[in-house]
C-alpha cells in the first residue's frame, strides 16, 4: 500500500472487504473439506460393520472416532487462529487509520503555517520597501538642511522647523526599523514551526510504512496457515 492508498477511504475499505470475503471463502473451504473427511469416515465405518468381524469392527470404530476428534480438534484450532488473525487485522486497521488522521492534521498546520510564512514575507519586504523610501527621504533631507544651513544663518526658524521634521521622520524610522525586526524574529520562529512540522510528517509516513508492513505480514501468515 502506497501512502496515497492509505489516505484513500475507498480503498481501504474494499481491501477490508477482500480480506473478509477471503477469510470466509478459506473457512467455508475448510469447513467443506472436514465436513467430506468426516463424511468418509462414516461410509467407511458402515462399510466396514457389514464385512468386518466385531474386534475388527471395534477397532475401526476407535480409529475412527480417534480421527474425527482429531479433525474436529483441527478446525477449532484453524478457525481460533483465523480469528485471532482478524482481531489483529482489525487493530492494524484502527492504527492505520489513528495515523492516517494524525497525518491529515499535520499536512494541515503544515500548509497553515506555509500561507503565514508567505504572508509574513510579504508584509516583510513591502516593509523593507517602505524602509528604503524613508532612508532615500532622509537622504534628501539631510542633503537640504545642510544646504540650507550653509546659506544662511539668518534662516533659523526654517533650520528649527527642517530640524524638527528631520527628528520626526527619524523616529519613524527607528520605529519602522524595530517593527521591521520583530517581523523577522516572528518569520524565523513560524519557519522553524514549518520545519517541525515537515519532520513530524516525515515521523508519520515511516510509521505509516512501519503499519503497513505489519498489515502485509499478518495477511501473508494468515494465508499461509490457511494454505496449512
């Protein structure tokens, strides 16, 4: 079973129907054969009280009666191992199934945790945008204010107010600077939740493999005592 059959209820689904249908199919045929076996044994027992003597006949009688014990012995025995190998088929179905709900969770956060990544880089560079337009600005005035001041000295309102600008545009830069930061410190700790994520994902599929493996195994005992 493939990774994308294991996700796939359908095909679980007939492959349990397969497996019951085998499993009544190789009880009916073992039932039929012990049912034949028994059935000759009879023939023969009757056969053997019209021409046997009545040790001989006592004789035949205890063989035979031992061996029908013995077959009955032998079906009991393969119809308990055919049911305690369904109830463990059973069970590897409720884990594969317990996985496969785990891994559909976490292929979810998976791609949650992706979209804000994504949106967090966006937000991130039209930031790192709006961060270079403001350097260019600030640039441009302090390129002014020294033209400005080297012009005059009579301009000392102008200088003040220029100044003044200059202070708030540089505070928003600040401000814009450590916003940009802790955009960065969020992004890294969602990327490093994606990576945990991916891991827990990768954890799952070899477990998923692990449960399969057992699936396949207990269906290839099953057929071989069967087979027996």
């Amino acid at each position: 079973l493939s990774v994308a059959s294991v996700e796939d209820p359908v095909i679980m689904s007939k492959i349990r129907q397969n497996l019951r249908e085998k499993h009544a199919r190789h009880i009916a045929d073992l039932r039929a054969y012990y049912d034949s076996e028994i059935h000759s044994l009879k023939e023969q027992l009757e056969s053997s009280h019209k021409t046997a003597p009545s040790e001989d006949l006592k004789k035949i009688n205890q063989n035979l009666a031992d061996r029908c014990d013995q077959l009955d012995a032998a079906l009991n025995e393969a119809s308990a191992r055919i049911k305690a190998l369904e109830n463990k088929n059973n069970m590897l179905e409720k884990q594969v199934a317990d996985w496969r709900e785990r891994f559909c969770a976490v292929s979810n956060t998976s791609k949650v945790l992706q979209e804000r990544v994504e949106e967090m880089r966006t937000n991130n560079k039209e930031k790192d945008n709006t961060i270079s337009r403001l350097k260019s600005r600030l640039k441009d005035l302090e390129e002014a204010f020294e033209k400005a001041y080297k012009l005059s000295d009579n301009k000392n309102t102008r200088l003040k107010e220029e100044n003044k600008m200059f202070q708030n545009l540089l505070g928003e830069y600040e401000s814009l600077g450590k916003e940009h930061e802790r955009v960065k410190d969020t992004l890294n700790a969602t990327e490093n939740k994606l990576l945990d994520a991916n891991t827990q994902i990768s954890d799952l599929k070899r477990t998923i493999s692990k449960l399969e493996a057992q699936l396949k195994q207990v269906e290839h005992e099953n057929m071989l005592k069967l087979r027996h």
